[in-house]
C-alpha cells in the first residue's frame, strides 16, 4: 500500500502558470510547502510558492535537485516534455504519469486512446500532405475541422475548413506538422466532467458543466444547468471514470465532450490537470478541483464533490476584461480572482469570476 504523503510535506509542480497558483493556494490550506519548476520567472503560481525554479525541460540536474526538495510532482498543464516527467520519476513519485500526458499533448494519440477506452469520438483521420487533405476533407463531405496534431490549445492550431476555402494556402500553414482532420460535430452544447482519482484508486466526479466558448477560448461555464439532464449528467461521469480508469490516471482530469443533435456524447478533448471549467469549484463546491488535485496526488480521502448551491456561473476574463474589477467587485454577490499576471493581452486568461445562485 502506497504511504500517503501527509501535511508538512513539500508538492511540487510542473508549470507555474495560474492553474499552478490555485493548486499552491489549496495546498497551502491544508498545511504543505510548494515549489514549482518551469522557464518562466515571477510567475502566476511562482507568487506563492516557497520557492519558484527557473530552468529548462532538459537540465537534468537542475531537475534532479528540485526533485530532491519535494516528496511528489504534479502537472498544471500539459506541454511539459514526456521525457522530462519520465526523468524525474528516477527520483520522486510524479501524478499523474507520461502515458496519459503523451496521448494529451497529440490529438491523434488522444483520439485513438479514447477509442481504445472503448468511447465515441467524431470521425477523424491524419492528414501529411495537401493530396491527403483534398482526399479525407471530400469524404467529410467537403467540410471539417483541421487541427495541428501536437501543442494546441484554446483553439490554436486549428481552422475550420468549408467548400471553397483555399486548401493549398491552409495547408501551408500546417505543411511542417502532421495534422489531424475531424468531422464537423452537429451538437447541442458543449459540456465537460472533472474526475479524480487517488492514488488508492478512488474515484470520484462532480455534476457535468456546461460551457459556452467565445473565439475559441472558455467564455462561461455554468454548473447545475438545467440543459444537463440526469441521464445526460450519470452517462458522462461514466465516461471520465472509464477515461480515469483505462488510463490510470492519479490526479484531476478533465473529459471535455459534446452532445450531439441526436442526444450522444463524444468525447472531444482530455486534460490530465485541473480545468479552465472547474474553477467555479472553488466557490460553488464543497471541496474544490485543487483541494482534490491535492488530495489525489498525496494519497488523502477524496473530498466532497457536491454542489453547495443551486447553480453556479464561471465568466473567464480575458485580456482587458480585467480592467472592469472595481466593478465586478461593486456587486457582492461576485468572487473575483484575479492570477497576478502585470500584462492584459488580448486572448490572455487574467482572472474569472464567479457567481452563486444559492
């Protein structure tokens, strides 16, 4: 049986953005030091930790002595090299592992590990040259969605094609990466599950969020909509405990999926951390997904993952957004976060709001 790692121990994470904060900011409240590694400086989550590591991916040693100073390694977001997470388990427990943070950063391998779950996906095909493009994107019926297989997110790299679009001067912009083509998915709305697993193999999920997106990027996410039934809410927990189980996960994942016109789920996207989606869970649940991400990770009983209000409503600010915080703070009915980050660029995550309907 694993030893749990119990408070006055020291996390450690990967990353340092504001994902990274509201990780050191629960682990904090349950009594552990923190010190996060990544190349930035003066960061989101570098403001609270003990101490905040300034490296590379490839600097084993420098690697090695962060790893000396924690007792586990955790992810706040995905494009941290397999080969690091594969270093650093020489010398500390790292959750959650490479296999699932190697299927996340390529949407061909992540799309084909969710099949292999035995779990729905829309159609979708590889795509290496402008030949296979014109091929695939025909048997698509002329329409689909083309997207870089590796390092994309909030909806870069990726570009809706429609008949009479120019795939020569697309493919261009593609032509130095394999990329992937998925059909166009006719969905009601867009929804996503927040599981967690412990290192016991625990498992638990809260209610299903459903979520509007504005340019590609997370605009609201609301928790107790009415647009999630019961059925719909049981279906899509039972995919992100098989997604948790099949790939043995330990921490925080989130499922991100569709509805489609005729009532099914597909799964669009996985995330091995804590999600954009769940910050209202700091506010709106009994235990947050951070609180848990550290649960999780140490090897401590799952928290409680109910709704302690009626309904909840996630608004990201974007950019200049931001600004308007006098303002969001004038109604005291709002909680306002805000990440620390001194420059409000357009498409930039600067802090999200959250309100309760009790």
């Amino acid at each position: 049986m694993t030893q749990a790692i119990l408070p006055g121990a020291t996390l450690g994470v990967l990353g340092s953005g504001q994902l990274g904060r509201m990780f050191a900011i629960a682990a904090r409240q349950l009594g552990y030091g923190i010190q996060v590694y990544s190349p930035d400086g003066y960061s989101p989550a570098g403001q609270i930790a003990d101490r905040e590591w300034t490296g590379g991916w490839e600097e084993t040693a420098r690697l090695k002595e962060f790893a000396q100073r924690v007792q586990v390694v955790t992810l706040e977001f995905e494009n941290v090299p397999v080969a690091t997470i594969q270093q650093l388990q020489e010398w500390v427990p790292v959750r959650p592992g490479p296999a699932v943070l190697e299927a996340a950063q390529n949407r061909l391998l992540e799309k084909t590990a969710i099949r292999q779950c035995g779990l729905p996906t829309a159609e979708f095909v590889a795509v290496n040259s402008l030949e296979e493009l014109h091929t695939h994107l025909s048997a698509f019926g002329g329409s689909g969605i083309l997207k870089t297989a590796s390092w994309g997110y909030d909806g870069k790299g990726q570009k809706r094609i429609d008949s009479g679009d120019s795939l020569t001067d697309l493919w261009q912009t593609f032509s130095s990466q394999t990329a992937i083509l998925e059909q166009l998915v006719d969905f009601q709305f867009e929804l996503s599950v927040i599981a967690v697993r412990n290192v016991q193999g625990e498992i638990d999920c809260y209610d299903p969020i459903l979520n509007r997106h504005r340019n590609h990027i997370l605009d609201v996410s609301v928790s107790g909509a009415p647009e999630i039934t019961p059925k719909i809410a049981a279906d899509a927990c039972e995919i992100a405990r098989t997604v948790m189980t099949k790939l043995d996960v330990v921490g925080v994942l989130c499922v991100e999926l569709f509805l489609t016109g005729d009532g099914r789920l597909l799964v669009n996207e996985i995330a091995p951390r804590p999600h954009n989606s769940g910050h209202l869970t700091i506010d709106a649940h009994v235990t947050s997904q951070f609180e848990q991400q550290v649960r999780a990770i140490c090897g401590l009983p799952l928290g409680d993952t109910g709704l302690a209000a009626r309904r909840a409503q996630m608004h990201n600010l974007i950019g200049a957004d931001a600004n308007d915080w006098q303002a969001i703070l004038s109604d005291p009915a709002n909680h306002l976060h805000l990440y620390g980050k001194h420059e409000a660029r357009p498409g930039r995550k600067m802090g999200h709001v959250t309100r309760l309907t009790l």
